[in-house]
C-alpha cells in the first residue's frame, strides 16, 4: 500500500521554481500548450502488469512506464524492450516491498535494507529505521546498472512509495546525483518540498510543473478513478505534467499478489487500465487539446549525450 507521502508529494503542483523559459518552451513547444505524461508504474511486479502495461502503451493512452528492477518479472519487460526499442520505460526505484505475502529482494547484499526473511520491508518507516546511506546508494546503483546491462536505456528515474528520498535530505540530494550522473531525468516537482530540499535543484535538473494521482477517497467515490481522471484532465492548465496510474488486470495473479489489500490492488488496476484505453478518455484528451509526451522525448530533447 502506498503511504501518504506519496499523495502528498505527488498531487499538487509546482510553485516558486522560475526559469527563464518554460519547461514546454524548452521542450519546442509553446508555453500555451497542455503536455501531459500518462505514467504507469510498478511493470515487473507481475505478468499481469506487464502486459496491461504494454498493451495500455500499445493499442491506448499510456505513453510512458517506469520498472521495479528487484521484481520477479523484470526480465519479460527487459525482453518486451528488446523487441519494441522505442518503448518508453524508466526505473521505478525500490527499497520496500509493500503485499502481504509476495515479496522481492535487494539486488545486492545490503543488510541495512532487508527484514528478518531478507525481503525488502513492507513500509518506509522500518525502512528509514534501519538503512544506511552506503546499502540505498549500493542498491540504487545496482539498480540502475542491472536494467541499462539487459538493454533498457532508463527514460527516468522515480521512486516506489516516495521512501527516503522525500523525508531525508541526503536521499533526495542522491536521487537528483544519479539522475544527473547517469544523465536521466528524475521525476521531481518542488512543490510541498521544504526549502533546503527545493534549495538542491539546479538548472540542470528537469523540474515537471506538476504531477497527479488518484487517491484512495478517490477510488471509494461514486464515479470511481474515472471520475478523478476526469476531472485531472479537463482542469489542465499550459503546464508538462505527468498523471501517475497503475495499469494491469483484476486476475487471479493479481488478486492474490494484493490480496488483503483494497487500494492499489487488483481492481484498483483494471479500472486504471480500463479508462486509458477508452474512447472516452481519447476523446476528452483530444477536446482539452491536451499533447501526449513521454520521458524520452524529454531526454532526448533537454539532456543529449
């Protein structure tokens, strides 16, 4: 389950960072234009979300995804890259493995960040109670080596859950380091950072103007997540932005990886899918006037080799 943070930091938008030009100047575009990234996470974490996730990018809406290295599935999402190169796909970078009864480890041996059954901890706070800054920059590396190793060129960086990065300073200046040392954009938005963190970016970083998420009120509403993404879509302001949803199927293989879990699960899932692969949902797109943009345009435009 995803903690609060995650809300907090991800669904309000960015104020008080300037520029000269705006981030959609920057990207070719004109300052008036609506850009918006349809962003699905945690690919690996099961056959099921893969292929959702890849057919949401295919045949509808989707136009970027990020991968949880450490998952069991990683390897068919670094096979689906190989066969459709021009696939947008960052890391969603892990240190927790949140289900009841389904889990996966560190991708080096850091004892800092693995319970007692040497699984990731199911939550932030145990997390940051145990971990060391040598384990998580160990780990993130080793993350980022392992996808770029079997073919996926990362579009971004992001974090799963938001652990560390977002509540200890010395994560989120490591975060913004490798983005810039691997020279691969972070999902970042100074928004509801404190000023010492907002203080750490620089021109060189890629700062959206905002980004969105449904939450758990959201999906207990009459009107569901549709109602939500609706409302996220119509009320788009000029701005580049990225609308973060989790795309697979209300599966078995899903239902049992969340079992016990109500938000983010299974359901949760399939009507994420369901919506950005409806013709509705093209269709208040193409009225709003909104631009579908991925990582990888960002990245091939604003940080060139």
């Amino acid at each position: 389950m995803k903690p609060p943070i995650f809300l907090f930091l991800f669904l309000i938008p960015l104020l008080g960072f300037s520029q000269t030009s705006t981030l959609a100047e920057r990207l070719g575009y004109s300052k008036d234009d609506k850009l918006l990234i349809i962003h699905a996470d945690d690919l690996g974490v099961s056959h099921s979300e893969n292929h959702a996730s890849f057919t949401a990018m295919e045949n509808g809406l989707v136009s970027s995804a990020s991968l949880i290295v450490p998952s069991p599935w990683f390897l068919e999402v670094a096979e689906y890259k190989r066969t459709h190169p021009e696939t947008d796909i960052g890391i969603h970078l892990a240190l927790t493995s949140e289900w009841d009864n389904y889990k996966w480890r560190p991708v080096t041996e850091a004892p800092s960040l693995v319970d007692s059954n040497g699984y990731f901890y199911d939550n932030c706070d145990d997390l940051g109670n145990n971990a060391t800054y040598e384990d998580v920059e160990k780990e993130l590396r080793a993350q980022i080596d392992l996808s770029i190793a079997n073919g996926i060129a990362p579009s971004h960086l992001d974090i799963h859950m938001g652990c560390l990065v977002f509540s200890e300073l010395k994560y989120f200046k490591l975060y913004l380091q490798l983005g810039r040392e691997y020279n691969i954009p972070v999902m970042v938005t100074s928004r509801g950072l404190a000023p010492e963190y907002e203080a750490q970016i620089t021109e060189k970083d890629i700062v959206l103007d905002n980004v969105y998420g449904a939450s758990p009120q959201d999906f207990d509403e009459e009107g569901g997540l549709a109602k939500r993404y609706k409302t996220i879509i119509r009320e788009l302001k000029p701005s580049v932005g990225a609308l973060i949803i989790h795309t697979a199927y209300n599966d078995s293989e899903m239902q049992q990886i969340t079992i016990n879990n109500k938000y983010w699960g299974a359901k949760w899932r399939q009507d994420d899918f369901d919506f950005f692969t409806s013709d509705q949902c093209k269709t208040i797109l193409e009225e709003e006037n909104i631009k579908l943009i991925s990582w990888k345009e960002i990245k091939d435009k604003l940080l060139k080799e």
